[in-house]
C-alpha cells in the first residue's frame, strides 16, 4: 500500500461500496435506518480509514462524527476518543445555559450572544480535553493540547483573510 496524503483509489472504492449500501438497503447497521439522517440534528459525516498491519492484512476501520441515532457506540464501528460518560456529564453541565441563552437570543436579547459564546468557548475547551490519543512512544495527548485555541484560530483565518484580499489572491 503507498503512503498518500489524499484518499487511495481503495479507500474511495469503500466509501462508495458503503455509501451504495446504505442507499440500497436503507440500513446504516442492521437496526440503524438511513431515514434518521434526514431528521432534525440527524446527519452525520462518515468516515473510512485504510490500514496494513505488520504481516500486511488490509483493515478498515469505519467512524462516524457525533452521535448516531442517539449514541456514540455502534458495532462495526470504532469508538470515539474520549469517555463517553465524561462527555455527558459536560453536555449537562452545559446545554441547558447554553440553550436558554440560545432562545433568549433567538427572542430578541442579542446583548446576550457575547455571554453564550463564551460559554461555548469554555465548553469546547474542556470538551478537547476529553479527546485522547496516544503518540507512537506512548505519551498520552489531549485534543486540547495539540489544537491552538478557537480564539486565535478564528484570528489567524481572519488575518489570512484579510492578507487574501490585500494582495487578491
């Protein structure tokens, strides 16, 4: 197998194969129904990850983002990077502020859409905690630790942005 950067022709070939699938039998798993995409908060973004073990066996692993029909777990597909416990205890902890404020805002209170987004900013802060991966000598890493902060992500797109059309690119 060659070391891409962009997706293999295999990789896309499963891709389609899986997106073929669920389209012609209406099933994501066995007791997974295509139609919950299409709800309220329903889609998802699917993702397929080709490997070679050491003997060279070809493996895919399959993930999926955020919830599926309501839960992070799925046979047949990988787990998420973080406890799924700890995720919804910070959900909790969060969402009905972060909601109400929504609303309160969606009512005519825009004064307050400084205050959410910074409740959103703590919130994702610790949700990027959350995420663990291991490097290949073994350290243990967070999201948060990897990742700039949102705040100067932001500032970076807007100053390259702002460069962009400065010289018209």
């Amino acid at each position: 197998m060659e070391n891409e950067i962009l997706p293999s022709a295999d990789a896309k070939q499963i891709a389609r194969a899986f997106y073929d699938e669920i389209h012609k039998t209406g099933f994501i798993t066995q007791d997974i129904p295509t139609s919950i995409l299409y709800e309220e908060n329903g889609g998802s973004m699917f993702g397929f990850l080709l490997c070679e073990t050491k003997t060279g066996e070809r493996v895919c692993l399959k993930a999926f983002s955020g919830k599926l029909n309501g839960s992070f777990m799925h046979k047949d597909f990988v787990p998420p990077c973080f406890s799924n416990t700890k995720f919804l205890e910070l959900e909790e902890e969060y969402s009905p502020t972060l909601h109400l404020l929504t609303d309160r805002i969606n009512e005519g209170e825009v004064e307050l859409k400084e205050e959410r987004t910074n409740l959103m900013l703590e919130c994702l802060e610790k949700t990027k905690e959350l995420y663990t991966f291991y490097s290949i000598d073994g350290k243990k890493h967070t999201l948060r630790s990897l990742a700039m902060p949102y705040r100067y992500w932001r500032l970076c797109n807007y100053q390259a942005l702002k460069l962009s059309f400065q010289k018209r690119l």
